[in-house]
C-alpha cells in the first residue's frame, strides 16, 4: 500500500513527538512479514516545511524512523509526488533511504531482495500523466534475466477510482509480455 509521511500525516508526529505514531497498530504484522513494500507518497527533506494540505508535499527526514519501526524493507519512488521538491528532493530521499537501509526502486532502477534463496526483483513507473516508453519495456525486460519473480508497480490511473480503466489494461497487458510476474 501507500506510505504518506507528509501532510497532516507528519504534523500530527510532530505534535505527539512520535514517528512510529502512524505505523503503531500495523508494525507487528508488518514487522513478521519476509518483505513488507510499499510506495513512499512523499520526497523526504531535510528542510521540509510542516503543510496540512494541498498537492506538494514532503516529510522531515526523521518521519523515516517509522519507517524503519515498522519492518518497511523496500520502497517505490515512482509516483507523481516523488519531484515535489525537484532534483534535489529526490537526491536527498535516496540518501536518507540508504541511511535507513531502506531500498528503493522506481527511478529507473531495479531493487533485487532475496528471500528464501529466491530472488525477488521490484521495478516501479509513474503513468498517472503519463505513458510507457519504449525504454520502460526494455528496462523490464533486462531486470526479469537478473531475478526469479519481477514484480512492477505501476502507479497510475484516475485518483480515487478503484478499478482500472482500459489504458491500463493494455499497458498491463505489455508489461506481462515483456518479463513481469506481478503488477502491483
């Protein structure tokens, strides 16, 4: 599922002075689990200003905690939230990410996590404004002849729906062709 760090979501950590607040009923679970990934909704900043609303958004670099609290393994950076803060956001995000040892995937990269002596490869690609490239099929492709099971996910669609439309179908349909197992 989505992970939202930013917001009102940090906010209400700041006023309890608590970053495992959002993950306190969930890290349990999460924490038995072999592999727990999610899509981080959010760049993670060092100066990131505390705002409870609106479309750009970000989360303090100690919002990770909770990550980390809650077994979070591997994240998605691909979502349309991801360049908030530009280049630079994104630069930060990787490097507070590593610091956490929290992979992450969805910048055109591959994330690779054994589990059990299999290898479990996660590709990730933001088409909520926009389509595949050719280079994205390609990408897939090279990353299935390095893992056992590819799984890609995608975040797209139309906000707030719950099903998948036509586009996505087909897109879906081209990305199982070219090497996945999984679309998440």
């Amino acid at each position: 599922g989505d992970i939202m760090l930013g917001r009102s979501v940090m906010s209400r950590c700041l006023k309890l002075n608590d970053y495992n607040y959002p993950f306190l009923k969930v890290a349990e679970v999460l924490k038995k689990a072999d592999l727990t990934v999610s899509n981080l909704e959010n760049p993670i900043t060092q100066n990131c200003p505390i705002i409870d609303g609106g479309f750009t958004f970000c989360a303090k670099k100690e919002m990770l905690n909770g990550l980390e609290f809650a077994g979070i393994d591997v994240v998605s950076l691909a979502n349309n939230h991801t360049m908030n803060y530009g280049e630079n956001g994104l630069k930060q995000t990787k490097e507070f990410l590593t610091e956490k040892n929290i992979d992450y995937f969805g910048v055109n990269n591959l994330a690779i996590k054994e589990i059990k002596g299999v290898k479990f490869g996660f590709l990730g690609f933001d088409y909520v404004n926009k389509n595949p490239k050719e280079s994205d099929y390609e990408l897939i492709q090279n990353s299935k002849k390095e893992v056992d099971v590819l799984i890609v996910m995608p975040h797209w669609g139309i906000e707030y729906k719950a099903r998948s439309n036509s586009n996505q179908q087909e897109i879906a349909k081209k990305i199982v062709d070219n090497g996945a197992d999984v679309i998440v």
